[in-house]
C-alpha cells in the first residue's frame, strides 16, 4: 500500500453502510470508491446519494473491481460469511461488520480463508478503535485500577414490533444478542479476555429471537462481567471497569464516542473526555489502513483468534440460555 488514501468497496447499501462511507469522508486514511447490491437501482441510489463512483449489481462484481484495494462487508449478519469469502476469493483485504460471523464456525472457516490466501481480515468492532477506548486501554495497561474486579456493560435499545424489521427477524440473524449483546461481549473480552465459565437466561420476542438475555462470565483471575442487551427498552448503555484501587465508568452510549470518569478508592476522580466529529465509524478504517502499509494480515487491536473466541463465548451464551443454535 502507498501513502494515497485506500480505496475501499462496500458490500451492501443498508445503514451502516451508508454511515462507514460518510464517516471515511472526515478521515484522511480513506475513501469509498465503490458499491455493490443485488440490484442496480439500490447501488445507484446509494452511489448519488453518498458520490460513490462506482456501483455494481453484484456482489462478485464489487469485489473484482480492480479499483477496489478493500471490501467492508455490511450485509445482514446471515451473509457476513459468504460474502467475506467472496472477497478473499477475489485476493481481497476484508473488514466484515460485527458480529463477525453466525458462529464460532463460520468465524474459524473465514480466519482460516484469509490466512491460507495470506490476506488481511478484521472485525469491524468499531468501539475498539474510538479515542475514550484507546484512552481506557493505556490506563488500564499502567496498572492503574489495580486488579480487574468485575466488567458490567448494558446495551438496550427499543423498537417497535415489525415481523420484517431484521433485529426481529429470524431469517436476517435477529435477536438482541447478536445485534447489541455483542457489544457488551467485545468489551469484557478487551479488558477481562476469554471466560472460563458462562451462565445465562433469555427470554423471546413474538418472533422467537431473543428480546433479552443477560449474561454472567467468570473468568480463572476471579473477575466477573456481568453484560445484559434488550430490545425492549432503552437502557443507560454505560459501562464500568471495576478495579481494587479505581474504577472507569463510560457515560452513555459507552460503545460510541463518549466521555468517562476515573474514580479513585480513596475517592478522588477525574473526568475524560474527547472531542470527537462524526459517527466515529473512521477510526476502524484508519487501523485497516495501517495494518496494510504496515504489511500486516490482522489487527493486534482487534486480533482474530479473539473474535473467534468472541464467537465462541456467543455460542456458549446461546446454549446456556436455550437459544436455538445457528447452525
């Protein structure tokens, strides 16, 4: 890769694809250059509405555009993993939407799709990359907090009940696990890593996805998370990081650029926050860049073997709460 900006090939025309192309626009790393659908009219519509030059009415079409350097994959979550191998097919770097994939197993197949064909892949865990985030991981790496007690994070959100809306529609993934449990299952995995044991209830929506469930993780340190996401209410999507000498709490919308507090033992705190223009959607854009020029196949921010033990954790979720197995 050189020093001019990537250009990037998006897979799908839904919202967070429209929002990831916006975004790019406020960053200098990158831009979107082309779009695929399986129709010609929505590919053309996203392509005048965001100035996306090139539109496809493919999928194998958008990825073998030779002017595309990357693909981000922003289908529905059910095809995340045949279209993340379309790219790597095609000899493409690939950033796939979270969830990453269905399962554990789709997610090893892909991992193991790039790293045979030597080709970058990464989750697009975009809170990874916001600046409170990377303001939190430094504090947490100087020892801070002390030890790592305990992980709580909620993300609730409310919709109104439409059998064709995908978060409740089964055949598009839905259910608030995959769509906002994730959230909450990423960041304890960033600061707690993989669990030893997993504990769980959910109950349904009137479609048979999950409208709630609430998780317990405990891990060999003796640290616990405790994540719960919900499609019926709006929640206060905080998160905290409880350690023995101080904690973090994130203000709301934790995984979105937000602001947090560092509150002491003894007491003493401090606010943090950081300035911050768009969606916020960039900055994972801006470390595939980096990993390119810098000849890397993943991310050491967001590695693969954590996601697929993200997966892993999901699948554990599913089982302890008698969700219906993906595949």
């Amino acid at each position: 890769m050189t020093s001019e900006r990537v250009r990037w090939g998006v897979v799908g025309t839904g919202g967070i694809a429209a929002t990831f192309t916006a975004d790019l626009e406020l960053g200098e790393t990158g831009r979107v250059v082309a779009v695929g659908s399986r129709s010609a009219e929505a590919a053309a519509r996203f392509g005048d509405e965001l100035a996306v030059a090139n539109r496809h009415s493919s999928y194998e079409s958008l990825v073998g555009d030779p002017e595309v350097d990357v693909v981000y994959v922003a289908t529905p979550h059910p095809m995340h993993h045949a279209h993340a191998l379309l790219a790597l097919a095609a000899g493409k770097p690939v950033l796939v939407e979270k969830p990453f994939t269905m399962d554990a197993r789709e997610a090893r197949e892909l991992v193991g799709a790039a790293r045979s064909r030597g080709l970058f892949l990464m989750e697009a865990m975009w809170t990874r990359f916001l600046p409170h985030v990377v303001e939190i991981r430094s504090i947490l790496a100087s020892g801070e907090l002390g030890e790592i007690v305990s992980v709580r994070a909620d993300h609730g959100q409310w919709f109104a009940k439409d059998a064709a809306f995908r978060l409740f529609a089964p055949e598009l993934g839905g259910g608030a696990l995959l769509d906002l449990g994730i959230y909450p299952v990423s960041f304890a995995s960033m600061v707690l890593g993989t669990p030893d044991r997993v504990a769980a209830m959910a109950d349904p929506a009137f479609t048979g996805v999950d409208a709630q469930t609430s998780m317990l993780l405990g891990h060999a340190s003796g640290a616990h998370a405790i994540l719960t996401c919900t499609l019926r209410a709006k929640s206060p999507t905080r998160a905290a990081i409880v350690g023995t000498l101080g904690r973090i709490e994130i203000d709301g919308d934790f995984y979105a650029p937000s602001a947090f507090s560092v509150v002491m033992r003894d007491g003493t705190s401090r606010r943090v926050e950081r300035p911050h223009d768009g969606r916020g959607l960039r900055h994972q854009a801006d470390e595939v860049a980096r990993c390119l020029r810098a000849g890397l196949l993943e991310s050491p921010v967001m590695p693969l073997d954590e996601t697929v033990s993200i997966m892993e954790t999901m699948d554990e979720v599913r089982a302890q709460a008698a969700l219906a197995p993906r595949s």
